[in-house]
C-alpha cells in the first residue's frame, strides 16, 4: 500500500493534471468535429460548383447553353463581323470595352439571365432579347435598352485547351 507521503508527490499531481488535460481536449476536439465538418459544402453542392463546355461543337456565330449553379450560361462563338461590330459599339446604360468581357475575342461567355427581372433571354441576331420587359443586350452581352440596369453578368472561366472551357471556381 502506497503511503501518504508517495501520494503527495507534485511531480505525480502534475503529470496526472497534464494528463487529464490532454485527454479532455481530444474529447471536446471529437465532439467538434460533426459539428465542424456539417459546415463544409456537401457533394451535389460541389458537383455544380463548376461546368465544363465543349467548343468543339459550336460553329461561329451560333450559342450553346451549359448548365452551371442551376442558371443557364451563354456560350457563343462570335464570328470576325460580330467581333469587329462590339469593339467599335458602346452603350451607355452600363459602358464596358467588349475586350474587357471576352478572354478569346471570338467567345462570349455570360449568364443567360436578364440583369432587371431574371427573366431567361432569348437569342436574336444582334445580341439576346428580354421577353417579359423588352431588355436588349448586344453580343457582348452589354445592355443597350430597357428596363435591365446592368451587363449580362460574366462569369468566372477558363480555357482548359482550345477546345474546351471550364465555368466557376475549381
């Protein structure tokens, strides 16, 4: 049996403290930790975070949808007339160089919904026209009349090779 004076020691007292400590702070990290990781996007939220579009299949002066965060993002290939019409074009609503819009010259990436309402666009020769309140945007995507206050929006992307394009943050 241990005496009074082995079950004094400080040495002991400290070690057990020590001991205690650390054994109770693995137990708060692992009860914080479900708590923790639950904040964290889950996989269909990732999934969407980007999108990819295939260039390969756009001819010049067409529009291809894709997909991205659930809102409809335009895609066109502008041909060498359209290109030179939008950087020689302003507009006064909300004035944006067309080389400030555009990575590549002849493709416009933008979010397909209208800046006003959020009403989807429909394609017209010269730009996208607002069905519900008569918004036009030219093909730079930059707003020339309406009630729309602002540019179609473009998002962010990148060139992953000359035949594809990924949209979003990776």
């Amino acid at each position: 049996m241990a005496s009074d004076k082995e079950l004094d020691n400080p040495e002991r007292r400290d070690f057990l403290g020590a001991a205690t400590a650390a054994v109770g702070a693995v137990g708060v990290a692992g009860a914080c930790y479900p708590f923790i990781s639950s904040m964290n996007p889950s996989k269909d939220v990732k999934a969407k975070a980007t999108s990819e579009a295939d260039l390969a299949s756009i001819p010049p002066g067409k529009t291809h949808t894709v997909e991205w965060q659930g809102k409809p993002v335009f895609v066109l290939h502008r041909t060498g007339e359209m290109i030179d019409a939008m950087r020689n074009s302003s507009t006064k609503l909300d004035p944006e160089p067309d080389g400030e819009r555009v990575q590549k010259p002849e493709w416009l990436v933008v979010v397909g919904i209208c800046t006003h309402l959020g009403c989807v666009p429909n394609r017209t020769p010269n730009g996208w026209s607002c069905p519900c309140h008569g918004s036009l945007y030219d093909n730079s995507g930059r707003v020339v009349r309406g009630p729309a206050p602002k540019n179609l929006i473009v998002p962010h992307y990148e060139f992953i090779d000359e035949q594809r394009i990924i949209i979003g943050k990776a």
